[in-house]
C-alpha cells in the first residue's frame, strides 16, 4: 500500500480572546491520499482554518501546532517561510471563498495565470502562452485567445471561478484544497464548476480536500467525509455512508437540510445538548 498523501496528526490552532487563547481547531488527525474528502460543518466549525493550516498560513496572533504534518514525505513544520513558498502553489494549491475577489483587478487574465506558472517554472515566452491557453481550455473557456486580455471586472462569476481555477491548477499541483468554492454562484453554475473541478481532479490523479456546509455536495463529489463542530471531527465515513451516520450532529444537520418535495411544517433546529463535551 502507497505511503500517504497528507498527513495530520494532532493539529490545534488558537487566537486569543480576552478570556485566554481559544482553540479553533481541536487535535484534529486525519490521513488523505489520492482521493477526495470532504470537510462538512457549520460556519465556525474550524473546516477553513484546518485548510489553512496545513499551508501554514496561520499568522500572529494565531497559532498552530501539530504532533505531525507531513506532505509527501515533507515535514511542513520543518519547513521555512521560504520552503513553504516553494510549496504552495507549485505542490498544493488552495481555491479559497469566493474566488474570483482574489484576482488582482489591475492584471489581465492571461498574465495572472501566467505569473502563477512561471513562480514555479522556468519556460520560454512561447511555452507559458500555450500553457496558459491550453489551461483556459481545460476550464472550458470559450475563445481563451480573448480572455486572456480581459481583466477581471469583464467576467461573469461563473468565469472568474473558472479562472481562478485554472491559476491554482497549471502548475499542476498534487493536492488541491477547495474552500467553498462555489458558495457566491448560482446552483446551476455551482454544478458545472464542481463537475470541472472533479473531472480534472479525476485526470490528473490529484488528492482532493473540498471545504463545504453542503452535505448533499461533500455526498456527491467525495469519496470521504469529516464532519466538524467546534474545531473537532464528530464524525469520519464513506461518502457513500452519509446518510446512515449515526453521530447526532450529523443527524441532526442532515435533518435540516429541506428536500425538494418537502412535506415537513418547519425544518428542525439543532439541539446541540446531546453532544455536548464531545
């Protein structure tokens, strides 16, 4: 059996309050290979700070820790900020909320993708310009030789997403982590952006980390699943065992979401005295 992708071992983080430091994630552990998990909880429920962490983007006066964090053999903690530099991007890319507001609004499309590919590689002019729209053209881009030339403010949501997509993916890293990557779409938008995420995840034999509240999404698009509440996991099954889980936040979210042929009165609130010091 091959050795891991990621793994993480006891990583806590904290911000300090005017009570002491809180933690915000609680000796969260957990091994990923070439596959996709999916990372459920409510807002707040430290699902975006673990996806953080393990870039180590955690600045002061937040703290992070780990017994172990290691990336293909690396020891991220041992690594300096120029390391881990090194790392981001070329190795492991993070797709973070709303995307497309992370564009730099005074650079056009195509030298934004560009200057992603070459922080990470050496190639000629000619070489990143075919990258760059053989890249648009994975994304499903139509006519990228004019997008290039587009800034962000030209783009629709749908779009921006797509490029912000194709930034984290043309260095080709191993491990992609997806922040809500699709919360500011339309549903309909949501699914083709998902679909292309999966689909070059599935090609190119990436691990994949998708960050969501959405139970129904993690179901369909993962292959595992953690659920988290208060900075620690409740809850870890197979996708496909979703909806037998037996822990009773999960329970208790999957209650909440409303079906199409909803037949229920009102949606049921959380009691959240039965997992209480969990």
């Amino acid at each position: 059996m091959s050795a891991p992708l990621l793994e993480v071992e006891n990583l806590r983080v904290s911000f300090p309050t005017p009570a002491g430091r809180v933690d915000v994630v609680k000796g969260l552990s957990f091994t990923l290979g070439r596959e996709r998990l999916g990372i459920v909880g409510e807002s707040g429920s430290g699902k975006s700070m673990t996806g953080r962490a393990i870039l180590r983007l955690i600045r002061s006066p937040g703290r992070q820790s780990a017994d172990r964090l290691v990336f293909d053999g690396i020891d991220l903690q041992a690594q300096s900020e120029r390391g881990m530099r090194k790392l981001r991007g070329a190795r492991i890319s993070m797709i973070m909320q709303d995307p497309k507001f992370s564009l730099n609004p005074v650079m056009t499309v195509g030298d934004q993708i560009a200057e992603a590919l070459k922080t990470h590689e050496s190639l000629a002019r000619k070489d990143v310009g075919a990258r760059v729209l053989e890249m648009l053209h994975s994304v499903r881009i139509n006519d990228p030789e004019r997008v290039i030339g587009l800034y962000p403010h030209e783009v629709s949501g749908g779009m921006g997403q797509r490029i912000m997509i194709a930034m984290m993916l043309i260095p080709q890293p191993d491990l992609l982590i997806a922040d809500e990557p699709t919360s500011a779409l339309d549903v309909s938008v949501q699914a083709q952006v998902l679909d292309l995420i999966d689909e070059l995840v599935r090609e190119k034999g990436m691990g994949l980390i998708l960050i969501s509240h959405d139970l129904n999404l993690v179901a369909r698009y993962c292959d595992r699943i953690l659920v988290m509440h208060a900075g620690q996991v409740v809850e870890s099954c197979a996708a496909a065992d979703l909806y037998q889980a037996t822990h009773p936040y999960t329970r208790g979210l999957l209650a909440a979401v409303p079906k199409m042929e909803e037949t229920r009165d009102e949606l049921p609130v959380l009691d959240r005295s039965e997992w209480s010091g969990t």
